[in-house]
C-alpha cells in the first residue's frame, strides 16, 4: 500500500513511519490491507508462472548451451519475466486502482473496482494498462535476483553447520532481492502511473520509456525510485523465502517420484 502511494505521489514522500500513521487516520486498520485480495490472488499463478518458465528456460540452456551457472540464470530470468507478467497484469491493474488515494471513494471493494474497469474500459484494460512496464519490471527483477543468487550459492562455502548456511541463503535471498529491486524500481513506478490512470486523464502516460521521461523531466532521477524502500523491504522479504521454498518443493516432489 505505502509502496504504492509514493510512487503515485507527485511530490516529496513522507517517512514509511509518517506514512502508516497518515494511512491509519485515513481508514484504520483495513485501510493498511486494501487491494490486498488482488495481490493474494495473483501471487500462486504468477508465482507458478514465473518458477516454471524459469526452471524451463534453465534446464534447456543447460543441455543446449556451455554457459556457466550464473550466465544461465540470467538468461533464464529474462525468459520467465514476460510469462509471470502475462499472468500478474490484470490483478496489478485492480489493486493500483484500488490503492490510488483519489479512488478511494470511487470502489466499494476488488471486486466492484474490477465489475467499473469492465463495464467502462472494457476487457482489454486488464492486459492493456501498464502491460509493458510490467514485462520490464518482472525481466529485470528476475534476472537480477536469480544471476544474483547463483553468484552467492557458486561462490559459497560449503562448510559451517546445516543451520548456519540455512541462515546465510536466507541472508542471501534478502539482499539478492533488494538488489535487483534497486534496477526494476523506475519500471515498476512507470506501471503503477499508467495503471492508476483513467480512461479520461488530460494527461495521460503514454508507454515505459515516455513515462519515465516525463517523471525525469517534471520531479527529477530520483522520482524513478520513490517508494523504494517500501518497495525494497517487501521484495527482500520474496527474495528471502521465494527461492528456498520453490528449492524445497522441487526436493519434495523429487522425494516423491523416487518413491
């Protein structure tokens, strides 16, 4: 929510403290968690998108190419953007539209918000609004984080005992993910204007690279950062356990078939 805000905000962003409180006096709790269901709902597709492609593109290098490890994770990242966008985009159209300050009063809920982009814009405003800033934001934070991490897990030392380099991958996964959110972040505020944006806007944000322009152009570089450290806290956490859980869940399946 707070991530959102800032980045839709055209002027000097208050603390994430001082946010939270002005949120609060807004609408209480509930206020901290709205568009949350888009976000919940979208997260195991997109989730299971991205992995999947990711682990596709990877094996497929692998046997086909003599790249190192942490070229082939790059690679792999860059292909496993476009699918978990193709998935995510509809419910990140909903939930900005949602967590926009000036529609606050405008939809009752998620599913009210999502009836008024239909019934107004149409089918299409789901895969429309945004798509491309969406495919940047995702192909960057991928490859970032998996080449990232594959630089860690090469480079790692295999001694220390079990918990000592569970701790460090877990360690790792934060910091890879703050990383590669620190390259995606002016895609993902070039998606959250274009997608906060009504069909009758005066001034409407045209594609990625003319949205970020104009937000060079009009509040300077470092706007293409705002709600970053919301934004950097949120995806270091995903880099945290995304990696390690999707690790787990090929152990236990393998587990499986050989049983």
């Amino acid at each position: 929510m707070i991530k959102t805000r800032h980045q839709l905000n055209r002027g000097v962003n208050p603390s994430l403290a001082a946010s939270l409180s002005i949120l609060y006096q807004e609408g209480g709790v509930r206020r901290f968690y709205r568009g949350v269901i888009p976000e919940f709902a979208g997260m195991v597709p997109k989730s299971s998108a991205m992995y999947a492609s990711y682990e596709w593109a990877r094996r497929g290098l692998q046997r086909h190419t003599s790249l190192d490890e942490v070229s082939t994770c790059f690679l792999a990242g860059i292909a496993s953007g476009p699918a978990e966008a193709a998935v995510v985009q509809p419910f990140q159209v909903v939930k900005v539209r949602m967590q926009t300050k000036e529609y606050v009063g405008r939809y009752v809920g998620s599913f009210d918000c999502a009836m008024q982009i239909l019934r107004s814009e149409g089918v299409a405003a789901f895969a429309r609004s945004g798509a491309g800033a969406t495919v940047w934001r995702n192909t960057v934070w991928n490859s970032i984080y998996f080449s990232a991490m594959a630089q860690v897990r090469t480079g790692r030392s295999s001694e220390g005992s079990a918990t000592y380099n569970k701790l460090l991958e877990l360690a790792s996964g934060f910091m890879c993910g703050v990383l590669a959110t620190a390259f995606n972040a002016p895609f993902d505020v070039a998606k959250s204007l274009q997608q906060s944006q009504l069909p009758d806007a005066t001034q409407p944000y045209g594609g990625t690279a003319a949205t970020l322009v104009r937000v060079v152009r009009e509040e300077g570089v470092s706007a293409c950062w705002a709600g970053f450290q919301a934004k950097a806290i949120r995806m270091g956490l995903a880099g945290l356990v995304g990696l390690s859980s999707f690790d787990a869940v090929q152990w236990l399946l393998k587990g499986a078939k050989a049983a």
